[in-house]
C-alpha cells in the first residue's frame, strides 16, 4: 500500500478529508446494516433533532503505526461502552458495541495510506458520533439518527517536547451537579467555549474546573482529567460523577499499579490539597499526559516543583510506560491492542 504524500511530523490537528467513512441509519427503531461511503458532506432536514436540541455525543481515539509495521488502536471497546452510555443519557439508541469496534477496523482499513508511519509521531484520528436526524420541534428526542465514523490524519500534540503548561482556575463550569458531565456530549463542549476563549486571551492554555457544587473539589478541564502525584509518590486523581471517565487516565491508573507498583487513591480531590501536590498532569488521548506547570488561582499561583522546563519524574514515567504499551515496546494488558493489519 502507497502512503498518501503528506508531511506527517508537519501536520497540525485539523481535519483532512479521507476517502471512506462509515455511515449507518437508525429508523423504524432499528440501525441499517451500515456501510462505507465516499460521501464526506450529509444532507439533513432544517429541522433536525441535533440542529434544534443538540442531541449529539462522539468518541475520539487514535490508529497508528507501531514499531513493528503493524496498525492498531487502544482500547476501542471502551470508546464503544463509553458512547453506549452517553447515548443512554440523552435518549438516544445504543450502537451496538462490536459493531462500533468493526466500524473502527473498517475504516482505518479502508484508510490505511492515511494511518503515519512509526516515528512520526502523528497518529490517524478516529471521530465516531451519533446525531438525531429527523425534524423535532416540539422538545422531545429524534426517532431517526446517524452513526458515522471518520477518520483524519492529525500532527504530533508536543512538536519538540513536552512542555508544562499553565491553566488558571475557572469560574465557569463546564458541568451542572447531576447533569451531563461524565458523557461525552457536544453540549458539554458548547458551553465550554467561552470559557476556553477568555482563558486564552488571558494567557492560560486550560481551565480547571471545580466541582459546581461546592467549588472546593477538582474536576477536570475541558477535554482531559486530572492526574497528581505526591510529594511521597503516590498517584491522586478525582472521583466525580461529573467528570468523564477518561480511557486515558484509567489506563494510567492500571499502568501505576500493575506495571510501576505505585499507590492510587482515585477520590474526591480538594482545590486546597493542589498546593501540596508534586506533579500535575492532564491525562487524554490526544496528548497521553499533559506536564502542567503552573496553576493560577485568581492571581495567586500554585508552581509544581516539577517546573516549567518538563515533565515530573513521576509523570514521565507513566507516559513512557503508557506509550511503550502503546507502540508495541512494552507488553500490553490482554485486549488493550487491537491490531488492524
Ligand atoms: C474525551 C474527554 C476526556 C479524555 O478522555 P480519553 O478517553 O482519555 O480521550 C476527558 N475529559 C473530557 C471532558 C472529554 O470529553
């Protein structure tokens, strides 16, 4: 197979038109058998459930090259579980989970001269999303939705390095109590806008969000969970029924136990505990492990010993552990690799 002719270790993260995606219909109260397709632009009524009332979730995971030739992608059966549970949530029909999983394979095959070769640290990303469809004007959910999964080349996340960032404590929240923040909704990331546009023109890279309760508990930023290590190196990271249960940050925890022995207390974590923490990190599948360096609270600034320059000790070692399991270095967990060809 020919590689498409694409600067893969230039490559940015924006989307890049390939040349098969995955559709299926739902209508009648049962999903078509699905197929691939050519056409990446959808036609839909003005008065789509999704255009009205939003009803649509994704997913996000990556296909890639490891060491030894192979295409593979991590976990894909979690993202399956994962959109399950968000369609649950905003009444939508399941896709059945294995067919999300042959969905991926289909795809990244039907794309493979898009998937980056080993070393060029780009990866193939994968978009699976769910949408309501047909017309809904009085509030109530779509009787009809489309599943589509396409895939897009997307550039290295750290180009020459990992650098700590700084985020500042927001006073938006991205989640109500008991609403929709452990699903992977595109409201959540609607109103999550502004508050990541007037973070960036003051100068912050992220937000982290309280718990919009009390204000008192770390929750997450807008798109990755948070994940601390301790002065005594014993791995911290929040439990929330508001945050999304990254497929990241679970596999960490598996790797700090299971493969560096470390201690993992997954609880509720308070914004007063941050200043004595050793090392702080944003854990997605984007980035793996975001280092974070900094975190301004209101003008007062809490610094990690680990510094601006790179990531903590700690953090580096589960990010080199996670991402030799990722490429084939480091023997994975039984059914974490799913190989594609
Ligand atoms: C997708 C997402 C994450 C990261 O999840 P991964 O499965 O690790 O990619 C974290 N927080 C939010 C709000 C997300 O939408």
């Amino acid at each position: 197979m020919e590689k498409k002719n694409i600067d893969w270790s230039n490559l940015g993260f924006g989307y890049i038109q390939t040349d098969l995606r995955y559709v299926s219909n739902y209508k009648n109260g049962a999903w078509d058998e699905g197929t691939l397709s050519s056409d990446s632009m959808i036609t839909l009524s003005e008065c789509a459930g999704v255009l009205q009332y939003a009803q649509t979730i994704f997913e996000g995971l990556k296909a890639y090259t490891t060491e030894d030739g192979h295409i593979v992608t991590f976990r894909p059966d979690l993202n399956a579980s994962r959109l399950a549970d968000s369609a649950k949530r905003l009444e939508m029909p399941v896709f059945p989970e294995d067919r999300f999983v042959d969905a991926v394979v289909k795809v990244v095959e039907a794309n493979a001269a898009y998937v980056p070769p080993f070393g060029s640290g780009a990866t193939l990303y994968l978009r699976p999303y769910m949408f309501g469809t047909n017309p809904v004007i009085g509030v109530k959910p779509a009787d009809e939705y489309q599943f589509r999964l396409f895939c897009t080349p997307v550039g290295p996340y750290f180009k020459g390095g990992a650098k700590p960032i700084t985020i500042r404590v927001s006073d938006f929240d991205r989640a109500a109590p008991n609403g929709t923040g452990h699903i992977k909704a595109g409201l959540n990331y609607a109103m999550s806008l502004h508050a990541i546009v007037s973070a960036h023109e003051a100068g912050f890279d992220e937000n982290m969000y309280l718990d919009p309760k009390t204000r008192t508990k770390v929750e997450e930023t807008g798109g990755a969970n948070f994940l601390f290590v301790t002065k005594d190196n014993k791995i911290v990271t929040p439990k929330s029924n508001s945050i999304l249960p990254s497929i990241t940050r679970r596999s960490l925890v598996y790797v700090a136990k299971e493969y560096l022995g470390l201690e993992v207390e997954e609880r509720e974590v308070f914004f007063d505990e941050v200043k004595d923490f050793a090392e702080c990190g944003l854990c997605g599948t984007a980035a793996v492990i975001s280092p974070v360096g900094k975190i301004n609270d209101h003008g007062k600034e809490i610094c990690f010993p680990s510094g601006m320059e790179k990531m903590g000790p700690t953090t580096q070692k589960l990010y080199d552990t996670l991402t030799g399991i990722q490429m084939g270095k480091i023997e994975a967990p039984e059914g974490w690799i799913k190989v594609i060809k």
